[in-house]
C-alpha cells in the first residue's frame, strides 16, 4: 500500500514539473507576435522604400486613349499629371475632377496607374444629338442635354434645335412650369425616341411648348411628335404611317393610337 503510494506520488510531481500549459502556450504566442512584428519591419522597409524612395516606380508618361474630337495633347495638358513624383501616390482621383471640370466634353474617364512609370488615360467623349446655333456658332447638347460645347461648324448629321416658344398662354405657361433647360431635355428625349431612319433624315427639331415638339426632314416633311412621352409607341406608329402613306407630306403621331398624315 505504501509502496504503491510513492509511486503515485511520483508520477503526479512528474505531471506537475514545468510551468503549466496555459502559461507555455502564452509564451509560445509571444514569440509569434514577435516574429512576425520583425517580419513586418524588415519586409515592409524595403517595400515603401521601393514605392516611395525610390527611383523605380514613379510617374514618367501619360497615355491618352478614346479621343474623337479632343487631342490627346489636350487631354494631357488639362490632366496635370505630376510627373516625377510616386506612382502610387498620384491622386487619381483628382486628375479625373481637373479633366471633367477643364474639358466638358469629356463624358467619363478613366485614370489608371500603369505599373512601373505609367498613367493611362481613357477618355469617352459626350456625343452630340441636337446643336443650338447661338450667333453664328453652334452649342452641341448631348443626350443627356447637357450643353457642353460651342463649335463654329455645326457637326454633320446632328439636327438643330428650335426654341421657337409661342406667345399663347399655354405656352407660356409651359416654359414657366418647366423652364427652357427642361424644354431643352424633353426635345433630346424626342430626338433619340424618333426611328433611325427618321433621325438621318431630321433636319430641325422645333419646340413650342412642352406637348408642342415637332420635326422637319431634310426633304420638307413634316411630323408633329407632341410630347416626349410615349416615345417607342410614337416611333412604332410614325414608321407604319409612313409606310403606308409613302406620298406623304405630314404626319402627326402625337396621340399614337389616332395618328394622321396628309399631303400637305
């Protein structure tokens, strides 16, 4: 019994030599942490001395894609590309601002860093649906109807605006309620509403009011649209009407549903 005791208490002083497990596996964690903190600092050194400090990766050419009208040379200019400095630390961000704010005619762009001395620039241009002559130049709204360039030579194909406002009280009335940006907007809405073949051959698109917009083709007809509203049952029913009345020379699908076309 005594002999058998011993041994048991042998083996419970064996079990209990050591510091206890909890605190080994804090100490074992430690270490980790400290491992890792000296991994961090003798990789993370080199590496921001490489984006920042050193010669290597900093911004030497400027690329420009997606120009229509713009130069790439234009785009370049506006952008202020801080040549020289960091790749990584060009705002892009800030470039894009500059690049909308200085050049309206610029829809979106994208800035992108083109590792390892790169900024890439890809432009979309607006496009013009309708042209405002103001004096003897041309103001180019595109289909959003921003205002957003002022060329001498209206650009081939885009029709003209006509803000031809009448005098009655209705009309009056509309441009109080809607205001001549909003009249602008709804003959856009029109414009890209109208069948393509129709859009080629527009000439002008006239607004008097804001039920009151109409069209003339290049070939003297006429088609009275009304509103913007309803614009794909307008399209559908004006490409029908002139099918079926070739000799044509008026067309009104301003109530789609009761369209009319005549010969003068």
């Amino acid at each position: 019994m005594a002999g058998s005791t011993t041994a048991e208490r042998g083996e419970r002083q064996q079990e209990s030599s050591g510091p206890p497990p909890v605190r080994r596996l804090r100490r074992r964690h430690v270490r980790v942490i400290v491992i890792s903190v000296l991994a961090l600092v003798f990789l993370g050194i080199p590496t921001l001395w490489l984006f920042y400090g050193s010669g290597w990766l900093r911004a030497e050419q400027v690329s420009v894609s997606g120009t229509r009208v713009l130069t790439p040379a234009q785009v370049e200019a506006a952008a202020e590309v801080p040549l020289g400095k960091p790749l990584i630390s060009v705002d892009t961000d800030a470039i894009e601002t500059r690049l909308r704010r200085k050049l309206p005619r610029i829809d979106t762009v994208d800035v992108v860093r083109s590792w390892p001395h790169g900024i890439d620039l890809k432009v979309v241009e607006r496009t013009p649906v309708l042209i405002v002559q103001k004096g003897g130049k041309f103001v180019e709204v595109d289909d959003e109807g921003v205002r957003f360039a002022t060329v001498s030579e209206a650009p081939k194909g885009v029709p003209a605006l006509e803000l031809t406002l009448s005098r009655s009280s209705s009309a009056a009335a509309s441009l109080r309620r809607f205001g001549e940006s909003r009249l602008v907007r709804e003959a856009v809405l029109v414009a890209r509403a109208v069948p393509a073949a129709v859009a080629r051959d527009t000439r002008t698109v006239k607004v008097r009011s804001y039920d009151d917009i109409s069209l003339e083709l290049r070939d003297g007809r006429t088609v009275v649209w009304g509103s913007s509203e309803k614009g794909p049952a307008k399209a559908r029913t004006l490409t029908a009407l002139m099918k079926a009345s070739p000799g044509a020379r008026y067309f009104d699908v301003s109530v789609p549903t009761a369209p009319a076309s005549s010969a003068s």
